[in-house]
C-alpha cells in the first residue's frame, strides 16, 4: 500500500515536473491515514509556497482514471502537507496480497552475513552487561536470516585474556605437585577463585606479573598450561551455553580468540608487506588516524615489545579467519558502546592493510542500568550475575498473581524470556536504559507479556475455515486493524535495512494494541455468519503477524498464562 501511495504521488510530481521520489509516511491526525511532507522541500527549490504545489498535485492526482479505486480523498493542508485517505477497496485488495505473499511481504536479501554478538569471557560468569549483546545479537540474526541472508553467528568468546592467565595461576598454586592431566576442579571452584586472583592482582605486583607471564605463554602455546586452558575451557563454556540456551540465544560457532591467535603466522606477515607497520617504543603499531577526524583516533597496537598480542590484534585476527572461511559481505559486531573508539581502530586497520573489503559494522549497544540509572550493579559493587536477573524476574512474575505459582515450568521461562527480552528490545538499541522489574513484568502496558497476553486471548477464538475476506469493512476498529497490518513489510525491512530490532518490538505493541481493540468492538460472539468469517480471518492473520516478528525477537509463546 505504502509503496503504491509513493508510486502514485511521485508520478503526479514527475508529469508536473518536480523531480522527486515521494515519502508517503503514516499520518497521525483524525480521519486522515498517510501523509506527505514533500512540499516544503520542493517549495525551497522552486520558490513557490508548499500549498500552492500541493494543490497542482492533487488535482493531478485527481485527475487519474482509477482515483475512486485507491482513495477515499486527497487534500492539501495547510501550511503544506498532503493529506490522503484511502478507499476500503484499496485496502482490502492490499491485505489479500499481503496474505497471498510469504515472509510477511518482506523484500528479499541474499548477502552473506557474520554476526558477532555475545563476546563473553571463559572462566567468567555470564552477568548483566552480557544481555543486551545476547538479545539485540540474536534479534540482528533471526531478522536478517528472515529476509534470505545466509547468516552465521558466532560468540567470540574471550578465551585467551588475561583471566586465563590468572586462573591458571590459581589452579597451580592449589593443586601442587599434580600431573597436569589429573587435575580436577569444577564450575563452583572456577566462580570462586576468578574473583579472588583478579582482586590479589590488583594489590600484588608480584602475582600480577606472573600471571601476565603465565598469560603470554599460554598464548605463546605452553603444552602444560594447554591442559588446564582446556579443562578451564570445557566446564565455562558448558555454563555459558546453559545460560544462552535459557535465553534462546545460539551460536553457529563457538570461536574464540584463541582461534584468531592461530591466524597470526599467516596475517603477521601480510601486513608487514602492506609497509603499514610503524615501531613505536618496540611495539608494531599502526597509525588509522585519518585527516578529517574531529576526535584523535590513537594507533592501533599490533604486538607489544615483548611479543604480546592485544584485543585488537584478535580482532583483526579474527576478521582475518571470516574473510578466509566465509568471504561475507558483511560483519557486523553487537558490542557495547563503550567499545566505539576500539571498533573504529580495528575497522580502519582492516582497511588499510587490505585484510577485507567488505563492510564492517559495529552497533554499540547502550548499557542496562540499576534504579540509580547507571550500570546495575549488586549492593556491593560487583555485576549483577546474569541468572541472578532471571531469578528476580521470575519471582516477580510468580508474585504477581496465585495462578502464576503453578504455572508449567516451560511455560514460566518463556514469559520470563518475554518479559527480559521485550523491555531491552523496545529501546533503541544504542539507548541505556533502567531495569525496572516490576513495570516490566506487568500485564498491562507496553510488555512482552502484554503482548503474549493479547496473543494468547485472541487465539482462543480463532477456528479452522476457508472463507475468503468480503469486501466489508465494519468499522473504524477494524478499519485501523487493516491499516496497521499493513505496515508490517515495511517494519521488518527497516529493522533489516538499520539491525534495529527496536522497530519491530515498537510495531508489536502498536499492532496488539489495535487488535485488543478490535477484539473489544468487534465481538465474536455476537457477530452474523459474515461477519465471524471476516473477524476470523483479520484476527488469524493478526496472530500470524503477531507470532511471527515475537520469533525474530527471539519470543516464545506459552501454551497459557
Ligand atoms: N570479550 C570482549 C569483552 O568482554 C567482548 C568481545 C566482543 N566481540 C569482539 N569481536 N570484539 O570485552
């Protein structure tokens, strides 16, 4: 339909000579459905008033043969806008099609694309900083493989930090005199002894060199240390994929930066030729400052004076096995914001040493915030660990209501999804924003279980048939009903084309709005044979739409609630 309008109205400017791809944009006002907002453009350029070249416009537009079968009025409105309402015809056969089309009416794509989103570290419990990625990273993902990309998605795990390092330190120093094979720890062993080593090496010199140490040869391929690193590796990884698997978050590939490591025999040496390399105390740097830059962009640092690589060379290391395995077309990054300028440094590093041509992109995500509106954080200081957030909003949805307390365990961790998943993916992903439980878990506002409440409401009155859609439309309920479905092609082809899943959870809301609404109007129960069928098919199909972009946000829907 949208299209269609814009066609029209580019059309009507081009036989008057206006040279101009119409914008035609939903309208807000009373009785009116969309608007264009052209004419103050095209009044600069030409020097006429805006009104004056919407009034030629409407009358070109009037002028068409078929105008009575898409419009209902067009009018110029002061100081210039021009305002349409479209025929019931219009938007009956524009919904017929849309029902016909598959993929929601979605446009195709079919580029090649990585998506790096997750980046959490091994031999570190999953905390809140790491939901954000998780959620908006997967959306990215299920919304361009939606719409025909092939997509592979890969967690980058840290995996050789300097953590490792330290835990490994740990581990020697608590089971002396052990063949490196027979060492056994656990997961609870791990989450006790991180936290212990990181605090002694911010007091202890002496062990903060010698864990850098035990860092560098694990990175330099120690065989003992290999051992542990595994063993360290195996029982995180295992919780971390626990955590993620709640969550219904996946990954095509477990790398890590190990992984990248591996690539450096082969891409040191290519970058040498590109004669880019600059020594710098010791340290290979690389200089991606660029002339127009507003704000100093620092040299990326390649290798340190004693051999260590850095974040950024993993990252190009990595960059470096994707061009390698995948050729993509693009890699796109969901990392915090706070990571900006570290992006901006590997990005132009890439470039510049013609490691990949593609397009890199790096969406920084805004950060999840506690009551006091900065990063949440627990009573003492620490991260809130990711599970500990889930076990809050459980208990804040079972406390709700006493049905609540027997509900199916399956069905409990996929409201308690909805609800995470839905107040982080309403907001611009590169906004912060504060974690308010028990508005989020609510039933009534703008929540994931609002909307897998009205989802699951409507279902109950749907049932099988195969009448075909009349040419009635009832009434304004239903009318906006229509109207509002018709907007879903263009939803998800936004969120494709920005990765801005927060413009389908923002359209979700608005859709289970109106339909609530229609339901309230329109009541089954009380409707003719005619008017049932009709009902039947708009509300089914509203439940298709509805369930269908809550799958792209990663919701599932329980059976009840
Ligand atoms: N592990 C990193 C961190 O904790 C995040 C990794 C993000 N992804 C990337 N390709 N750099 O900061």
């Amino acid at each position: 339909m949208h299209s269609k309008l814009e066609e029209i109205l580019t059309k009507a400017f081009k036989k008057l000579d206006y040279e101009i791809e119409a914008k035609v944009i939903k309208s807000k006002e009373n009785n009116v459905d969309f608007q264009c907002d052209n004419l103050f453009g095209l009044a600069k350029e030409y020097h006429k008033a805006p009104f004056m070249i919407g009034e030629e416009v409407v009358d070109e537009i009037k002028k068409m043969d078929d105008f009575s079968l898409y419009f209902k009025s067009v009018e110029v409105a002061k100081p210039g806008f021009i305002n349409m309402c479209v025929s019931d015809r219009f938007i009956n056969d524009s919904l017929r099609n849309l029902m016909d089309k598959d993929m929601l009416g979605a446009t195709l794509e079919d580029k090649t694309i990585v998506v790096d989103y997750g980046g959490p570290n091994v031999a570190k419990p999953l905390h809140v900083g790491h939901l954000r990625t998780a959620i908006i990273g997967q959306a990215i993902y299920n919304i361009l493989k939606f719409k025909g990309n092939k997509v592979i998605g890969d967690v980058h795990l840290g995996d050789i930090g300097t953590q490792m390092g330290q835990v490994i330190y740990a581990i020697l120093r608590d089971f002396p005199n052990h063949d490196f094979e027979t060492i056994n720890f656990d997961l609870d062993y791990l989450n006790k002894v991180y936290p212990e080593i990181s605090a002694l090496c911010k007091e202890d010199e002496e062990v903060k060199a010698k864990c850098l140490e035990i860092t560098k040869e694990l990175q330099d391929g120690d065989p003992n240390y290999k051992i542990l690193w595994q063993k360290i590796c195996d029982i995180s990884i295992k919780d971390i994929k626990r955590l993620y698997d709640y969550l219904n978050v996946h990954f095509d590939l477990w790398y890590g930066e190990a992984i990248a490591y591996k690539q450096f025999p082969e891409m040191m040496p290519f970058i040498e030729k590109q004669g880019i390399i600059k020594e710098d105390d010791g340290a290979k740097i690389i200089d991606v400052s660029e002339k127009d830059d507003k704000v100093q962009i620092p040299p990326l640092i390649l290798q340190k004076s004693d051999g260590a690589y850095l974040y950024a060379t993993s990252d190009l290391g990595t960059i470096w096995q994707r061009e390698k395995d995948f050729h993509p077309d693009n890699i796109i990054y969901v990392v915090d914001a706070r990571q900006s300028m570290h992006f901006v440094q590997v990005f132009r590093a890439a470039k510049k040493a013609h490691i990949y041509e593609g397009s890199l992109e790096h969406y920084g995500n805004g950060t999840v915030n506690g009551p006091d509106n900065k990063p949440y954080k627990t009573r003492d200081g620490g991260a809130l660990k990711l599970e500990s957030l889930i076990e809050d909003v459980k208990n804040e949805f079972i406390s709700l209501r006493e049905e609540n307390k027997n509900m199916a365990k399956e069905d409990l961790d996929k409201i308690v999804n909805a609800i995470i998943k839905f107040a982080d993916l309403q907001n611009d992903l590169t906004k912060n924003y504060i974690f308010d439980i028990k508005k989020f878990s609510e039933v009534n506002g703008k929540t994931g279980s609002y909307i897998l409440y009205s989802y699951l409401r409507i279902n109950k009155l749907l049932f099988e048939s195969d009448s075909k859609l009349s040419e009635n439309i009832y009434n304004e309920a239903d009318r906006s009903l229509r109207l509002k479905l018709l907007e879903v092609s263009m939803v998800i082809d936004q969120a494709a084309k920005e990765r801005k899943p927060h413009y389908i959870a923002g359209y979700l809301y608005e859709l289970a709005v109106t339909a609530n609404n229609f339901y309230e109007v329109n009541k089954m129960s009380e409707a003719s044979e005619n008017e049932k069928n009709d009902y039947n098919i708009i509300l089914s199909y509203n439940n298709f739409v509805l369930k269908t972009l809550l799958e792209l946000l990663g919701i599932e829907i329980p059976k009840a609630m």
